[in-house]
C-alpha cells in the first residue's frame, strides 16, 4: 500500500515540480496519489504522478487525484498524469480538478463581507488545513498558520 497526500501553496515566484511514481509490482497492491494546492502571483507548478501495474500485480488498484486553485492571472499549472499497465486484472483512475475561485462561491462570500483577497486566503486556509489535519501533527498546523499568517496578501 502506498499513500501520499501532497499539499503546496505557490505564492511569488516559486517553481515545483513534483515526480510520483507507484510501481506496483504485488498482487493486490493498493496506491493512493492526492494532491491539492494553490498557486498565486507567478508561482508555477509541475505535477507528474505515474501508477505502474507490473506483471504480477493482478487486483491491484491504483488512484491518482490533484486539485488546483489558481488564483492569478500569470500562474503556470502544468499536470502529467500516467498509467502504465502490464498486467490484465487492474483498475487505475486518474482525475484533475483545475480552476480559479468560482464566481458562486465568491458571490455568497461577498455577501458576507468578504473581499475577493480575503475568500480567496479564506479558501486557501481551509484547503491547508485539510491536509495539516490529514497529518495528524499539531506542530505542522502551527507552522502552517504562521506561514500563511506571516504570506497573507
């Protein structure tokens, strides 16, 4: 079994550029790829995620995910989702849910009180703050506060 949650906040200039691989090679092996982030300013991001069922690997399943919020007119969002398949029994799933701030969500905010800057941060905590929890790490929640804290736009 291989599981990784992934999380990223992009603000400035910072570039990722991310590389999973889950090479399958038992029998009813199990892999589970998550991310989910945010990109502002200029940032830049590369996502590679590649489930590889072996020969040997029959009942295996394997599950790619990535959901982006982009929130700037120069971010660069770049995806590569890739199943290799050498055995007959397996499922692989990959999906991407990519986009900026809906409007809907943004409206119903608005009319609350909040500026566009601050649903938007609003979002961003609450997507961080659903990894941090994932992690199970009070000292990783507190870092991550303050960074947001100390990066707010």
């Amino acid at each position: 079994r291989f599981t990784a949650d992934i999380g990223y906040l992009g603000t400035g200039d910072r570039t990722f550029d991310f590389n999973y691989d889950a090479l399958q090679t038992g029998r009813r092996t199990v892999s589970n790829m998550n991310a989910d982030g945010v990109l502002q300013d200029c940032s830049a991001k590369l996502f590679r995620g590649t489930i590889d069922f072996q020969k040997g690997a029959a009942g295996s399943k394997g599950d790619e995910k990535e959901d982006v919020l982009l929130l700037g007119e120069d971010v660069v969002n770049r995806t590569i989702p890739l199943i290799l398949c050498a055995e007959e029994d397996v499922e692989g799933n990959h999906g991407a849910s990519i986009g900026q701030l809906d409007e809907d969500i943004l409206f119903y905010m608005n009319s609350r009180g909040l500026s566009r800057a601050e649903a938007e941060l609003l979002i961003t905590h609450s997507k961080l703050e659903a990894l941090c929890a994932k992690a199970n790490d009070p000292g990783l929640t507190d870092r991550v506060h303050r960074y947001l804290e100390e990066n707010a736009q």
